[in-house]
C-alpha cells in the first residue's frame, strides 16, 4: 500500500479490521506517510537504512497522531564498520 493508494483500494486492505481499530502501521515500501483511510490513521515510518526519497534514518514519533521524523544517517560509515 502507497500513499496514493486509491481510497476503495485502502478499504479492501482495511475493511475486515474490527471497528474499534483506529491506527495501522505498515512498512516495507521504505515510504514514510501519514493519512487518514476510512476513518484510519495509516502510518508507515520509512527505512533506516534503505529509504524511499530523502536520505537519512526515517522513523515515526506516535502519540495522538504521527509525527514523521528524519535524522541524518551516513550509510558509507554504516558499511565501513
């Protein structure tokens, strides 16, 4: 799931998650985002070391929504040691 992701195709992934399900996180695309899906927040924090887009370590601070955070990572360094 993307982003951009049509909103039918979020309520197919979604639909048959109990209603009381208020937050999901996914991964694996290394896309960081928030968006709200059918009532939803949808967060995906990115990649530390494989990220989609901009450079560095991406992650996601929780908390009442989702605060999306970058911080600058060296991967050259990484592989050296």
């Amino acid at each position: 799931m993307l982003v951009d992701s049509r909103l039918d195709r979020w309520l197919e992934i979604l639909g048959e998650l109990p209603g009381d399900v208020r937050s999901v996180m996914l991964g694996h695309t290394h896309m960081p985002f928030v968006r709200l899906a059918h009532g939803r927040i949808v967060i995906n924090p990115g990649s530390v070391s494989m990220p989609y887009g901009l450079t560095g370590a991406h992650r996601t601070l929780p908390g009442p929504g989702a605060e999306l955070r970058t911080t600058h990572f060296d991967i050259g360094a990484a592989v050296a040691q």
